[in-house]
C-alpha cells in the first residue's frame, strides 16, 4: 500500500514501476492526488528509472520526486500502445516494437497495465537481465487474477471483480458496456466502510437491472442497511452466500451475475460457487 512505507521499499530494485495512481487508503495515504502520488513516489530510488502509467496531477508529482536524480519513462509520452482486439495489442517501446501481443487479462486497462510491464522488461533487458521476448509473450497471454472480471460460473454467469474504489468501478463499468451492454445485469454489492461506496454505487448502479446489498463477514463491511438508503429498490441480504443465491433465483436465461465491492464480498461469493458446485 502506497510506496514510501510499503516494506518492499527496503529492497534496492533496478527498475521501479508506479503503474496509475487514485483516490484510495485515503486514511493512510492523504486527501488527495498529490498527496497518494507523493506516498506512492516514494518508492524512486538515485539512478534507478521509473516507468509509470500516471498523468495529470500525478506524473507531475512523480517528475517532481524523481527531480534529476532518476529518469522517468511515461506511458503516453515515451512509450505507447495500440489495441488491436479485444486482449490484444501492439507495442510501440523505447526499442522494441511488438505487434500482435496477447494479453491473459480481461479489460482494456490490463492493456495499458501491460504496456508499462514491457517498458519495465525492456529496461530490466537492458540493464542485463535475459528476457526473450518469446518467454514475455508467452507470461503475458497466460497470467491470471482471481478476482479481477473473472468468470467464475456459468448458468447463470457469475462475474467477479474486487473493484473497491472509484477507479477500479470504472474500469468495471467500461468492461460490462463494452461486453454486456445488451445483457440485464443483476449486482450483488458488499463493500468496507472506509471506502467510497457512494461513488461506487453512482457509477454502477446505472447499469444494473436489479441490485443486491449485502456485506462479508468482516468488521469493516459497511451496513447493506446504510447502503441501500442511497439505492432505492435495492434488495437487502445480511451475508454474501444468500445475496448469491437470490440472485441466481432472480436470474432468468440471457442475464449475469455481477458481484463487486471488496476482495472480501468476491472471496466469499467464490467460496459459496465452489460448495454450491
């Protein structure tokens, strides 16, 4: 969690990697952008190059922190790349040119997440470290994240993504226009207290035929009862296992499933797939 006191800052690396940075772990992090960025630049070690996915408020905060001791390569600006189906690109790098590389990972944003990991490989190819670009392909088309818009029923499809905060909704609604927008989507919501659900909620609820509010069995889960004053018509279900089960009576052929909120509410949906199956 954000850079300057994450205890993998003790290591000494030979590239450092700031993919984006959001509001999130405000509480820990700061109130703001420049403040998150700030934490999260404190990974920029003397001589050691940056690769980020950042803009705005936030590149500039990197730029700043890196000063004139580190280069700093940014997506965009010194690299880029171009989609060229749906989980795949081409890579246009400070050298390499890469056409026709697949991506493991669902979602547009895993394209640029993968952008910044090849820059990060070619800087890392350069310092000395053997990286075959076939090795590179072969890593990026086979990763997996549990958890991250994965699939994980069928009948009715169940959707699975721990999207906890603003940014991750967003990449969560732009996926589900792009590939569900003539599906009725039912959401099954649980999320911490600590986070931005109202903005969450604002941006996925649009989408939603049918919402279920529940909450994981952590002390930090928000209320599905506060929740559901800012949804109306929403359904209330006080654990994740029966908002996953009303959901799957409510679904009729042509629907998904879509549970969403927190690591915690996708975890325990999982667990209720797997006994169920």
């Amino acid at each position: 969690m954000g850079g300057r006191l994450d205890s993998t800052n003790a290591i000494h690396p030979t590239v450092s990697v700031i993919t984006n940075v959001a509001m999130d772990h405000r509480e820990y992090l700061g109130e703001n952008i420049r403040e998150i960025a700030a934490e999260k630049a404190g990974i920029i070690k003397e001589g050691v190059p940056v690769v980020t996915g950042a803009s705005g408020e936030a590149l500039q905060v990197i730029k700043e922190k890196a000063g004139g001791k580190s280069q700093v390569f940014v997506l965009g600006q010194d690299f880029s790349y171009e989609k060229r189906d749906d989980q795949c690109m081409s890579y246009h790098g400070l050298h390499w040119e890469l056409e026709g590389v697949a991506i493991g990972l669902p979602g547009d944003h895993q394209l640029s997440n993968a952008a910044v990991a090849l820059c990060a490989a070619e800087l890392l190819s350069r310092s000395g470290t053997d990286l075959p670009q076939g090795a590179i392909r072969a890593a990026l088309s086979a990763v997996e994240w549990p958890g991250r818009l994965e699939m994980a029923a069928q009948n009715p499809p169940v959707l699975l993504d721990a999207a906890h905060n603003p940014h991750g909704a967003q990449s969560l609604a732009a996926f589900l226009k792009t590939h569900y927008a003539d599906k009725r989507i039912i959401l099954v919501f649980g999320v911490m207290m600590d986070k931005d659900w109202k903005e969450i909620l604002n941006l996925l609820s649009p989408l939603a035929s049918h919402i279920i509010l529940t909450r994981p069995a952590i002390e930090r889960a928000a209320p599905p009862e506060l929740l559901a004053l800012s949804v109306p018509g929403a359904t209330v279900a006080g654990d994740v296992k029966n908002a996953l089960s009303m959901a799957r009576k409510r679904a009729v052929e042509g629907d998904i499933i879509v549970v969403t909120g927190s690591l915690y509410t996708v975890g325990e949906a999982k667990t209720a797939i797997y006994e169920a199956a």
